[in-house]
C-alpha cells in the first residue's frame, strides 16, 4: 500500500521506521525524513537540507508502485 511520507508527523515517521512489515524503502525514507524534521525543528537548517536530500534520492530510487 502506497502510503505519503511526506504527510506524516514525528510519531507516524517513528512507527514506519521500526515496521518490519513496511518495504525497506519506506523504512529508510522515514528515518531520514524525521532526521530532517528534528533537525528544523532544532535550527539546523544545514543538516536538515542533506537529510531531505537524501530523501530526494531515495524517492527517485524508489520502485514506481511506491511512490506517492
């Protein structure tokens, strides 16, 4: 199931990256994306623009079916 990472907040980030039953994609995604969003949050503006770089790429490498 396609499910938009970019939408989540802290908590749902959190529960994806510990989901065995998520694709891995998904799993790494998550854990980047919330690196980003505490990092905002903590005025590290530099280190969160490379985290969502990060997810950039790791969206671009997804497969087509799970991308959103």
């Amino acid at each position: 199931m396609k499910k938009n990472l970019d939408c989540m907040d802290q908590t749902e980030l959190q529960s994806v990256t510990v989901d065995p039953d998520q694709p891995d994609a998904y799993r790494v995604y998550a854990s980047r994306k919330l690196l980003a969003v505490r990092a905002r949050l903590e005025g590290q503006i530099p280190l969160a623009m490379v985290m969502e770089g990060e997810c950039d790429r790791i969206y671009e490498s997804m497969p087509r079916d799970l991308r959103w």
